[in-house]
C-alpha cells in the first residue's frame, strides 16, 4: 500500500517591528514644552546652587582672612559652620539632581504612554507579533526579511493624536 503524504503546512514566519523610542518621543509636539520646562527648572537649580557656593566662598574667604586673631572656640565653630554650609551645597546639589530627573520622568510619562499606545496600535495593523525598541544597542541586529522599521508609521500616528 502506497504511503499517503500528507499536506503540511508551515506557517509563515513570524513578523516584527522596532523603532528607536527616542527619535518618535523627540519628535513629538510635546516634547519640546517638556524639555524647555525641565530647562527652565534646572537653571532654577544651577542658579540656586551657584549663590549658595558664591555665599560659601565669601564665608570662607572672611574666615581664611580673620582666622588668625580669632580665639580657638570661635576658630573651631567658624570652621564647622563652613564645613556645615559646604556639606549642604552638596546635598542640595545631589538632592537638585534627583529632582530634576524625577520631573523629567514625570513630564515624559504621558507621552511614553502615547508612544506605548501608538506602538501597540501599529503593531496590530501590521500583524506584528513584537515590536522592539533600538535604542540603546539593545537591537543590534534585525533582519529586514522578517522585521519592519514601524518609527515614521508610529510617528505618523502621534501626529494624527
């Protein structure tokens, strides 16, 4: 009896989409009010801190000039306050830092969700079964027999939003 062969059928390859995340969020209209926002916040900061050292270096300077005459306690407690002072510019700076990074994070979180919306949303027009971020090196190699570049298609999206 003759053997029957039967029909298989493979399945086409799986499809997939990348972009590079921070070329569509920089391309937002959003974007740029983010950026001259957190701009603006940190030069708040950039001044602040610049006072508080001016301040620190007059305070020191006077000290370094009268340091001689004065009696040990008073020498000691007036060098303590300019260690004092110095170690809170330093914290303010670190601290100036964190806050900055926390209100860019913040100020981007709506429209990461817009990217993150768009990405799904032309993922699924395209029958996509993942779409990967290339940013970071995280991508190195995409294979344009299986994977589309989605970022003018995710771009195009945001636009029309």
């Amino acid at each position: 009896m003759p053997s029957a062969i039967c029909a298989q059928t493979v399945p086409a390859p799986a499809r997939y989409g990348y972009f590079s995340y921070k070329k569509v969020l920089k391309a937002m209209d959003g974007y740029s009010i983010v950026r001259h926002n957190i701009d603006q916040l940190r030069n708040q900061y950039t001044a602040e801190a610049k006072r508080s050292e001016e301040d620190f270096n007059t305070k020191y300077e006077a000290f370094l000039d009268e340091q001689a005459g004065l009696a040990s306690n008073i020498r000691k407690k007036r060098q303590a306050e300019i260690m004092d002072l110095m170690e809170k510019n330093i914290a303010f700076k670190k601290e100036a830092e964190k806050l900055i990074s926390a209100a860019e994070n913040s100020a981007t979180d709506s429209l990461c969700r817009l990217i993150d919306n768009a990405a799904r949303e032309v993922g699924q027009e395209h029958g996509l079964a993942f779409v990967f971020n290339t940013d970071n090196h995280s991508v190195p190699f995409v294979n344009p027999q299986y994977c589309d570049d989605i970022t003018t298609a995710i771009e195009e999206k945001l636009a029309k939003k």
